[in-house]
C-alpha cells in the first residue's frame, strides 16, 4: 500500500488528507474560513495566510492520530504548490518541506487544478481517459481534456469572472451574504426564471471561452430599476449561468468525441440546477455524467494526496525543490486570455 499525506492552503480552505492508492480516505480534516472573511464580503488573501498558519499544525497531528500513523507511515507527502493566493499557498507548501525534510519522505507539489481534475477518479475508479472535464469554481472556470496523468489540453477559460465569482458579487448586489453561491441558489428556489431579461456572454460564439462580466452588469442594472424582487433576480441570473454553460459544455463535447464522460468538479458544482444542466446534456450525447461528492468537489486535500497517488503510479517523479505559484496553468501550451480565471 502507497499512502499519502496531502494538504490544501490555496484559498480559504485549510485542509489535510490521508490517502492509500487504492481510493482510502483514511482521514481527513477541512477547515472552511467563512467566518474570518464574511464581514469582508469576500476572502482577504492576508487574513487566509494567517488562519492556515495557525490551523495547519493540529489539524496533521489530528489527521495523523485518527488514521493511527505516523509520518514514518507515510510514503510521499503532497501539498498544494498553485495556482491560488500566494500567501496561503506558501503556508502550505513549506509546510510540505518541512515535513518531508523531517521525515526524508519525498515531496510532491501539487497543481491544484490537477487535483480537482483527477478527483473524479479518486470515487469513480472505472473513470478512464480521456474525459472532458468542466471545472467551475470561485477561481476557475474552464473546459478541460483530461487526456491522462500530466496530460491536460484546455479546450476554454473564461476571458473575465469565474463562474463562481459572479455568483458570489450577484450575491453581494442582492444583499444575501457571503458565500454567495448557496446563497443565490436558496434564493432562486422562489422566483421565475423568466422574470428578468438577462444576457447570455458567447452563447454561440465560434470561439470556446467563457464570460460572465457582462451578465453581472446586466444583473447590477436589473437591481437598480427597484422593479424585480430578489427571487427573480436571483432565478434569472442562475438560468443565464445554466444556459452559458451548457453551450460552451456542448462545443466543447463535439470537440472532443473521444470524451469517455461529462465530468464536473469546483464548488459551483454544488448547484443543482447547474448540476441538472449538465447531466440532460450528457444524456443528450449518451455520455456518462460524473459529479463527485461535493465535499470532493469543493476545496479540499484528498484530491491533493490523490493527484499525487496518480502521479506515483504513472511513474513521474517530483520536481526536486518545487515553487509556491500564483499562476500555474494546467496546459502549458494553452494561449493566456484576459483575466485567465484566478482568484486574486
Ligand atoms: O471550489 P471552491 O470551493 O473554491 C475555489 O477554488 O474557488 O468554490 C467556491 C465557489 C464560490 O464562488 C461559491 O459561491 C461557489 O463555489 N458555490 C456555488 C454553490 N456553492 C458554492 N455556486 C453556485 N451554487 C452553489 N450552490
Ligand atoms: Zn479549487
């Protein structure tokens, strides 16, 4: 058995997993920051820094003694290396050294987008390559073809706000708090979805990308009319985010015919309308829809120590000194586009 100790500090999720290679989670903790960044509105990157600093150390010790091991237990040790806040991102990964150091374990940094694409496989091990994956979180929102371990072509990103983003400033227009995509969508159970004309960015557009700027615009004019109630607001918005991506989840499907599945992953996979969405759209193109469990789609370190499970097992070694990075995109060969899709 190969085990791993992963850990995740890119945003306002300090979390720490153990995982064996064949799908264990043997424990885990995630501590979510909500309460230290909801009187900001959104997450104050200095403040994230801090709260992983100061989370991280119990929650291995508890992590550890819950599993009953020890880092002598331990095969490699994985920790987040970017994209993300760099701050938290740092914490995280000296962290990582330190423990591998003390430990002569090797070290793994891991992209964290990596993680979220390989997640899938974590629960579903009949998941083959390739498969087309749609990440859509606070910070990303991209089409991806997951063609193997390392081997990631971006089919799309968003050339302005990640979905999740305009869910969390709708949220902030609307007045209902933060975070703002649970919030959008408890309020969207009560209102009609026809109720606002709202636009659709790039739906039909020749090229791939995703964009949801002009669309938070559009909503800021809607609330300031004073005509529309909340709930509709609220319904209107979350169909416009529906419609954009299913079109952009359906060029990408007929770009990729290899695909061997639809899979979703980020915390805006959280939504059920979004959810449902997607899964009508695969059965329309009798591809298998795959949503992990959403605490597996949200950020956490088990799919940290998998990513770095699936890189053991295809026999890549690890960078020897690896670097925190703000940016880090999964493709390399991938144009950048404006805006490119991370939190900062
Ligand atoms: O993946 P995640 O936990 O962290 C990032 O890497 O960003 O995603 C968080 C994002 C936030 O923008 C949050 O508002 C959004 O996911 N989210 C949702 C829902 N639950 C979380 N968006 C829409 N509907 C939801 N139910
Ligand atoms: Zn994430």
């Amino acid at each position: 058995m190969t085990l791993v100790l992963g850990i995740e500090s890119s945003c306002d999720e300090t979390a720490v997993a153990l995982v064996t290679d064949d799908r264990r989670i043997l424990a885990e903790r995630i501590a979510s920051q909500e309460a230290e960044h909801r009187p900001f509105g959104g997450v104050v990157p200095e403040l994230a820094a801090r709260a992983h600093a100061e989370r991280l150390a119990p929650m291995l010790e508890a992590v550890l003694a819950e599993a009953g091991v020890t880092l002598a237990d331990v095969d490699a040790i994985a920790a987040t290396a970017g994209p993300g806040l760099i701050g938290g991102v740092m914490v995280g990964l000296v962290t990582g050294k330190a423990l591998a150091f003390a430990s002569g374990k090797p070290l793994h940094g891991i992209n964290h987008l990596e993680g979220h694409a390989l997640s899938p496989r974590l629960v579903d091990p009949g998941l083959g390559f390739p498969y087309l994956l749609l990440l859509v979180s606070g910070g990303h929102c991209q089409l991806i073809a997951v063609e193997g371990v390392g081997r990631y072509r971006r089919l799309a990103t968003t050339i302005d706000d990640a979905a999740g983003e305009a869910f969390d400033k709708v949220a902030k227009m609307l007045g209902l708090g933060f975070p703002g995509g649970p919030a959008v969508e408890r309020a969207a159970m009560a209102g009609n979805p026809k109720a606002v004309p709202l636009p659709r960015p790039l739906i039909g557009s020749g090229e791939p990308h995703f964009s949801f700027a002009g669309l938070k615009t559009a909503v800021l004019r809607a609330t300031e009319t004073g005509r529309h109630e909340t709930a509709d607001i609220a319904a209107s918005f979350q169909q416009a985010v529906c419609d954009c991506l299913e079109d952009r989840a359906r060029r990408a499907i007929r770009a990729m015919p290899e695909a061997s599945a639809l899979v979703v992953a980020g915390g805006v996979a959280a939504n059920s309308a979004i959810r449902t969405t997607l899964e009508r759209l695969a059965a329309a193109h009798g591809l298998p829809f795959i949503a992990p469990p959403l605490r597996l789609c949200t950020d956490n370190a088990a799919m940290i120590a998998w990513a770095a499970q699936e890189r053991i097992a295809a026999g890549l070694t690890p960078d020897a000194d690896p670097q925190a990075r703000p940016r880090w995109p999964l493709d390399p060969a991938a144009e950048p586009v404006r805006g490119a899709g991370v939190k900062a």
